[in-house]
C-alpha cells in the first residue's frame, strides 16, 4: 500500500513537469503561428533618414524566444528528474534484476526518442524563424534600394576618407552628371558658387573623419549643373558612425531652386508692395478684430499729423472722428461686418493739432472660416481741399446764375429795343424813301422836258439811291430776324434746295450762259428757312460774280474734309485777294465795287450768322480772276 502511494506521487509529479514543459512548448508554437498569421505593419518609409533610421533599429531581429541556454537547462532538469524517479519507480515495481535491467535499456531508449523529437521541433521552429526573418529583411532592403533609387534628392554615402562609395540615379536628374564621373569629381569646390563656398565648407569640416555629430547639418548652396546653369540646393549631411556597425555618414542634397526662386519674387513683391503702401499718395490702414489700428501708411500719419507710435495698437476709428460721426460709424461698422465691404463713406477727422478735415473711407473685411473677423483694409482719401473748391464753385454758380440773369434780362430789354428799331426801321424809315422815290418819279415823268441831261442823271441816282436804301433796310431786317428766331432742326436737302435756287436764277436771266452741277450728299439737319437764306445768298454771290464770264460753272457737293462732311459752292467768277479774307464776313465790307457788282455787304454776313446759330464753321478760298470756293460745316444734330 505504502509502495503504491509512492508510485502515484511519483506520477503526479511527472505530469507537472510534462505540463510545464508542453506549456513552453505551445506558448512558443503559438507565439510562432500568431506571428506568421498576423505579421507586424511594414512602416511607412519617406526619406532616406527613415529608411536608415528603421534599418538600424536595434535588437529588432534579437531571438530572445530560442536562447540555446534556456533549451539546455530544460534539457538537464527533465533528464535529471527522470533519471532520478524512473529508476526509483522500476525498482519499486520490479524484482527480478534482469527484468529490471531490461526495462532501464527501454526508459534509456525512450528518453532519447523523446528528447530527439524535442531537439527536431526546436530546431525546425528556428529554421522557419531564421528564414522568415531573412526575407523580411531581403524584402525591407528591396524597400530602401527603391526609395534611394527612385527618390527626389541625390543621396551620396561619405567614407572616412571623404570619398562618396555611393551615389543613387538621382545625380543625373538633379545635378546632370552620370553616377561615375560625380563620384570621381576631384574639385567639389568647382560647382560651388563662388558666394556659397563657405557654407560649403561647412559640410566640408563635418565630413572630417575625427569630428562626430550626431545632429544634422544643412547648408543652401548654389550648385552648377552640367547644363551650365546656377541653381539652388540643400545639402543636409546626416553622421550614423558608430550605430549599429555603421562607418559612413550621408550626404542628401534636394534640388530647391524653384522654391528659392519663388521665395526671392515673393519678398521683392513684398517689397515693392510695402514702398507702395508707404510712399501711396493716399491713406492706408489696417484694422484688427477689436478695429484698432494695427498698421497705417505714411500719408495716413501725414494726414493725421502724429506719429506711428501714437496710434498703432491705441487707436481705433471711433478716436480719429468728430463725435457728430459716431452713430454713423457704428452703422457703417455694421454694413461691413454684413456685407463685408463699405464704400464712399465721408466723415470728418481730428488731427492732432485740432484742425477738421474731410476724407472719404473705402475699407474691406477679411473673415476666418468661422466668419469672425481677422481684420480690415482700408484707405482715406482727403476730400478738403475739393469740397472747399466745390463750395466755391457752388457760390460762383449762384453768382453766374444771378449774372445770367441780369445779363438775360438786359438782353431782353436790347431786343425789345432792337424790335422797337426794327419797327421803326420798317415802318417810319420807309415812308421818306417812298416819298423820296415817289415824287423823283413823278418830277422824271412831267417835268422831264423842263430838265437838262445832267438834271435828269441826278433825279435817276436819286431814285436808285433810294431804292438802294431801301433794299439795305430790308437786308438789315432780314439780318435782325435770323438773330432772333427760334431754330426748328429738321433734315433737309440742301442739294433739292440749291437746283431750285439756281433754276429761278436761271429764268430771271435766260440769255447768260451757265453749267451748274449740284451732286453728293447734301442732306444736313438744320432749320429749313435759314438754311434757305443761307444758300440763297452764296449761289447769289456765285451768280452775280460769274456774270464776265462768258460760260460760268457753278458747282455745289460735298466731300471729307479732316474726317468731317463738308459742303461746299464752287465757282469760275472773278474771286478776290486772300488778304482781305478777314472782311469777308463782316457786314457793309466789301471787296468790289457798287458799280462792278451792286450789293449791300449784308449776304456773307448773313451767311455766317446762320452757320453760327447751327454750330458749323464757313471758310472761303479764292483767287483773283480764277474763281472762289466757300466751304461749310454743320455738325450733325437729331431731329
């Protein structure tokens, strides 16, 4: 009974030890097909630095699971522990000693198979460890080759002795030079601008076998590429001596030349922006969220009369305005926060000294994405001196206005008088010269045998001179009427007008011999009467004085004339000097004689006073015994 509770003690302890022992043995097996299933996250790599940074991680492949210690000390103690109970068992159990013999040679034997098997799972575990961490690692190679390869940057691996033993693709994209002939570059300094070479020199002085640091070093350098060119790049030199068996140090260099580029022309922009904002003739601010000022140009200050210092980040709007603007501030502060904008705003300002001046606000806010205000632009124009002269031209108006008046009123009172003398002309004028012309007729008629020749040559110029005096009554009355009335504008055909005149002149003298040629575009937008009256009078002066001519030409058409319409009368008559131009128009002046060429001097006058009421310009030009041409303008009006 004693020996079989031996023997059962016995047993429960090898199950102890057998559990223990499959415990290792599973949680090892597991740990292994947890991992092979479940394999860790392979990193996101983006840079060299990454890449070296992960494949000199240390202890990352360190097999801590298949120490060869660990498996000899389990080896010892279960062959100790079954040495030790398993001969104490048989020989409990078995008395004969060659059966006892026997059955050691099968525990022997057994323990050995055992064991075997052990050794041949371990080993086969580690086997699959040691080839999957050898393709992980070929694979995370692969990995860092490509991203070196197929990077943006040159990378370059710097020996102790300053040589470069390696150099990826990127030279010949970025710098232009093929991989051999970059690495056996003797002078490095020779690409270097001349301006940059001691910065250059910096990296040189790190790359010195004897100086170790484990912080990068970054330097902006113009290079020259292979093309010729100057451009700009950063070299970063990265130092890993020392980590993890590692002899070299990195050299990264990234081609920046744009974002230099782009950096310089945005400071020049801001640069010429800041002179612009400064030295602009009129008023700049910048308010914050709080409408302080947070910046302001010169004229600004100029036209406050203080200085920067006194009002930037102390001042709002609100301090520089007369307090009868207030309440129409904080309105308009409201429109801006609303509509983000105000325009034309007038206000008066408080300059320092404490005089007023008038200014106009255009301002602008900027919101962030939670539209609460960042801040406002604005400028301020001084709008004194223009609402001084305006006030003074509000005042002259009134004054011209009042002028006008007086001046209307006179000129009303002249042509009431004018009409009491047209009157007068016309009617009390009239009656002596009929008398005159009467009674010279009747004395010719009964009393003409009573007179001599030279008695009869007086009464007859007496009779013509009345006549005479009576048609220049009648051309200053016509002359009087053109002044006054009232212009109609209508279109009319000068053309139609000019075949009608020169037909009725045509009839009164059948015998004369005359070619008229009326063609172009006569039609002009005028009043019809005085238009008329116009024609009348220079296809009268072209008739009268063409009557030497023994076959006279009178020619009316139109033509382009410094890019206007013009019309002109053109005719072969006698013409006259251009020196005398300037009294052609002028009534009573004439530049022939009464007995050549009877007239009053009143129908070239009367020509240009019409011209003038349309608003056109009549010039004439001539030479003597070769003819004259008298050009006219209208401007062209609506009906």
């Amino acid at each position: 009974m004693g020996m079989q509770k031996a023997v059962i003690r016995q047993f429960r302890f090898l199950r102890v030890i057998t559990y223990f022992f499959k415990r290792q043995c599973n949680c090892d097996t597991d740990g292994l097909r947890l991992e092979r299933e479940n394999p860790a996250p392979q990193p996101v790599l983006k840079t060299p630095d990454q890449c070296l940074s992960f494949m000199w991680e240390p202890n990352k492949y360190r097999l801590t699971q298949l120490n060869p210690w660990n498996i000899v000390l389990i080896y010892l103690v279960l062959g100790f522990l079954w040495i030790l109970f398993s001969d104490r068992l048989l020989e409990q159990l078995i008395d004969d000693p060659a059966t006892l013999t026997q059955f050691q040679t099968y525990k022997g034997w057994f323990y050995v198979l055992v064991t075997s098997l052990l050794l041949l799972l371990l080993l086969m575990r580690y086997s699959a460890r040691i080839t999957h961490m050898r393709s992980d690692f070929l694979d995370r190679l692969d990995l860092y080759r490509s991203l070196l390869e197929q990077g943006n940057q040159v990378v370059l691996q710097v020996d102790d002795s300053q040589d470069f033993s390696y150099s990826n693709a990127a030279v010949k994209d970025i710098l232009g030079y093929d991989e051999d002939e970059f690495r056996c570059m003797g002078d490095y300094e020779s690409i270097v601008h001349q301006d940059d070479r001691d910065r250059f020199k910096d990296i040189r002085t790190v790359c010195d076998a004897g100086i170790r640091n484990n912080e990068p070093v970054k330097q902006q350098v113009r290079l020259r590429h292979k093309n010729g060119a100057w451009r700009w790049y950063q070299m970063i030199l990265t130092d890993k001596r020392g980590f993890e068996h590692i002899d070299s140090r990195l050299l990264l260099i990234r081609d920046i030349h744009e974002e230099t580029s782009m950096y310089e022309r945005l400071r020049e922009s801001q640069i010429r922006f800041e002179h612009l904002f400064q030295e602009a003739p009129v008023g700049y601010h910048s308010f914050g969220g709080d409408f302080t000022i947070i910046d302001i140009n010169k004229s600004e200050l100029n036209l406050l009369g203080c200085s920067r210092e006194a009002v930037v980040g102390k001042k709002t709007w609100a301090d520089l305005i007369v307090p009868d603007d207030l309440p129409t501030f904080e309105q308009h502060k409201k429109d801006l926060l609303e509509k983000g904008y105000v325009e034309n705003l007038q206000y008066t300002i408080v300059r320092e000294d404490g005089t007023r001046r008038s200014v106009i606000l255009n301002a602008r806010a900027f919101f962030d994405d939670q539209d609460r205000l960042l801040y406002t632009l604005g400028n301020v124009v001084d709008m004194t001196e223009q609402i001084r002269a305006q006030e003074e031209i509000r005042e002259l108006n009134i004054s011209l206005e009042k002028k006008v008046i007086e001046r209307t009123r006179d000129l009303e009172m002249a042509n009431r008088e004018l009409e009491s003398f047209a009157y007068s002309v016309s009617h009390d004028l009239r009656a002596p010269l009929r008398g005159i012309d009467g009674f010279s007729q009747a004395l010719a008629d009964k009393y003409a045998e009573k007179l001599d020749q030279r008695g009869l040559q007086y009464l007859d110029r007496v009779c013509k001179a009345s006549q005479r005096m009576g048609m220049l009554i009648d051309d200053l009355l016509s002359l009087s009427r053109i002044t006054r009335s009232e212009l109609e504008y209508e279109q009319v055909d000068l053309g139609a007008v000019s075949r009608e005149i020169l037909e009725t002149l045509k009839d009164r003298e059948p015998d004369r011999q005359v070619d008229f040629d009326v063609s172009g575009d006569l039609v002009v937008t005028g009043d019809a009467r005085l238009l008329r009256i116009l024609m009348q009078n220079l296809l009268d002066n072209a008739w009268k004085y063409t009557s030497t001519r023994d076959r006279a030409r009178i020619v009316v058409d139109s033509a382009e004339i410094d890019g206007r319409k013009t019309m002109f009368v053109r005719d072969n008559g006698v013409g006259f000097n251009m020196k005398y131009h300037d009294k052609l128009f002028v009534p009573f002046q004439r530049l022939h004689s009464q007995d050549d060429f009877p007239g009053t001097g009143i129908g070239l006058a009367t020509v240009q006073r019409i011209i003038g009421r349309h608003g056109g310009t009549i010039r004439a030009d001539s030479k003597e015994n070769e003819g004259s041409v008298f050009y006219l303008f209208l401007p062209d009006k609506s009906v």
